[in-house]
C-alpha cells in the first residue's frame, strides 16, 4: 500500500500542475523518488514554477545531499 502513495505522489511531482498535489507529496516523511537526481531535477523545477514551495523543495534538496555525502548514493 504504501508503494502506491508514492508512486502516484512521485507521479504528482512529475506532473507538477496541482499546487494542493504538490503540497501533499512534499509533506512526505520519505524522499520524494527512488533516484535522487530525478528528485533533484523535479523539485527544482516545481520550485522555479510555485514560490510557494520553493522553501520546502529546497530543504528536500539539502537534505537528500547531505545524506548523500553521510551514507553514499
């Protein structure tokens, strides 16, 4: 079950259209994508098109990258 929330909030991100889907998947516990610099490249993106959420996206971003330098891809 929780496999298809993040496929279909994944999914959401990649759309980036609905602002109120946005906010839902970045609310997350988990690192939005399986592949971080897909992660990296949607988040950017939804970031430059909704200020809203930039704040949110970006700490998504340092995050996975810390965690990245801490633990390896």
């Amino acid at each position: 079950m929780a496999e298809l929330y993040f496929d279909t909030t994944d999914d959401w991100l990649r759309e980036g259209t609905n602002l109120r889907r946005i906010q839902i998947a970045l609310h997350g516990e988990a690192y939005p994508f399986r592949d971080a610099n897909e992660m990296f490249r949607v988040l950017e993106g939804i970031a430059q098109r909704f200020p809203e959420v930039a704040d949110t996206c970006q700490r998504w971003i340092t995050s996975r990258h810390k965690h990245i330098l801490k633990h390896g891809p």
